[in-house]
C-alpha cells in the first residue's frame, strides 16, 4: 500500500486553492471532533449561523453513522465538515446534500487520479476494490435564524488517505479498510476539488434537486445485489434484492416473497459471488 506523505494541513496553500473559502475555514490541529465543534458554533450564535468549512488533522472523538466512534491516526486523512443551511431543501429530502457531496468526492478523485475507480454504497459510503475509503455523517440544528425558524445542516466527512499496512491490521481492518486512491494525493488540493464540485450540486439543489438524486443512484453499488440489512447491533433486519432508492433517499429491498421494504436507516451487507455477505 502506497502511503501519502503525512504532514499538517497546509491552510495557506488551501486558500490558494479554494480562494472562495479563505474568510469561512477553521482549522484545528486537534479537537474533539469537527461535526461537534461545528454544532457548539451554532448554538453559540443562534440568530447569526454562518456557513463554515472546519478541518482538523486530528479528531479525539470522531463519530460515525449510529453513534459510532470514528478514529484515525493524525494526519492521515481528510476530516472535514461543512455547514450549511437546509433551505431549499425540505428536511426529507437532506439525503441529498450527503449524496451531492458523495458524488463530488467520486469527481474529484476521478479528475486528481482517473484509476482510483471509487464508488458508492447505500447510503454514505466511499469504497475503493470492495473496501471502505470514506463517509459522510449528516446532523441538523433546528431554530436558528432571527425568527427562529432555520435548519442548519453539520456535513462530517472523513477520508482515508496515508493508512499504512500496519494502521489497518491494528485496527482490524485490512479486509475491511483502505486508502481513498492508490497513490498520493495534496490534501488541499483534493479538498479544494471536492468543494468545487460540490459547489455545482448546491446550484442544481436549488434547480433541479431530482437530477441529484438520480445521478446519486445511478452510482450507487448496492442496487441490483442481493443484500442484508443490519441494525445497530449488527443483526440482519432485512434481506432481499436492492432494487431502487425513492425520492427521501430510503433503500428499496425487494425480498424473496415479493414485499418491497423501504430501509431508511442501516448498514447494508452486500452479497459477493461466493455467496457470502460484505462488511
């Protein structure tokens, strides 16, 4: 495994980068966790929410999908979030900033490294060769704004990128986990790359929200596999054919008796062709 040279972020170079996000950056060596520092700006200004992009080198108590902790060794990856406001999306339908950012890491690998070949999985994550590269964790903060009436979007997003060999087999995951692309990549540049598409999916979120998310089903891997649905506690809920995503971003499976259920939330296990089950 190619190893991306692990260093700080480079603010000054990012805002070469990314000039348009020079006055709305916060960078933290260290903190407990970007999503959580996010969130307490928020609720330290209530009537003035600002749009902010907050990274760190180093998260203390990262959190994944379902409460869980999300570490990883310092510098070794992109661990950002993005505030924003909700408006004009409806609240069911704020799958679609996760899937607008999705789909802008997938461009901007392809256009920094066209052999990476990143995809997605049902419903946040980044995965490279059958295994995880990355994630996306969505909050929301309510009543904000003068007339209390606003809803703010916290968008965490942290992706693998200098993993050693020896960082996944003490975690656990070498058959689980890897490296966002194969060979090195500047950090600020990507992030500043992701922005920029990003950037194009918040205007078509205001035109045309439905292209969103047919692009974002279109390169989801799930659909057309026969999966397992996992609850918390990692027992299988549901199983049976993925065979579409409605208009609220929920997994349609399909299941041997012919009953469509609609999965809001869960980790999905994908079936391989020796017959058993993905991570």
């Amino acid at each position: 495994m190619e190893m991306n040279p692990r260093r700080p972020f480079d603010l000054t170079l990012f805002k070469q980068r990314a000039p348009h996000w020079s006055g709305q950056i916060l960078y933290f060596p260290k903190i407990d966790s970007t999503n959580k520092e996010a969130r307490r700006r928020l609720r330290q200004h209530p009537t003035q929410p600002q749009e902010l992009l907050l990274v760190a080198d180093e998260q203390t108590a990262g959190r994944g999908r379902l409460g869980r902790s999300w570490q990883a060794p310092p510098h070794s990856g992109l661990l950002s979030t993005l505030v924003l406001q909700l408006a004009p999306l409806p609240l069911n339908r704020v799958f679609l900033y996760v899937a607008g950012l999705a789909l802008s890491v997938i461009k901007a690998t392809e256009k920094l490294q066209p052999d990476a070949n990143v995809k997605l999985k049902w419903p946040n994550d980044l995965v490279r060769e059958g295994k995880k590269v990355g994630g996306i964790l969505t909050e929301l903060e309510n009543n904000l704004g003068q007339a209390k009436n606003e809803t703010w979007v916290v968008i965490g997003f942290g992706l693998n990128l200098s993993l050693t060999t020896e960082d996944l087999a003490e975690a656990a995951l070498s058959s689980k986990a890897t490296n966002l692309t194969p060979q090195p990549l500047e950090l600020e540049q990507l992030l500043a790359t992701i922005l920029y598409y990003f950037a194009e999916y918040r205007a078509l979120l205001t035109s045309n929200p439905e292209t969103v998310r047919l692009e974002w089903a279109a390169a989801l891997t799930t659909l057309g596999h026969e999966v397992h649905v996992l609850n918390s506690v990692g027992l299988v809920e549901k199983a049976g054919l993925a065979t579409d995503v409605t208009k609220e971003g929920a997994l349609v499976v399909l299941d041997k008796a012919g009953i469509r259920h609609f999965v809001q939330a869960g980790d999905v296990s994908i079936r391989r062709p020796d017959g058993s089950y993905s991570d």
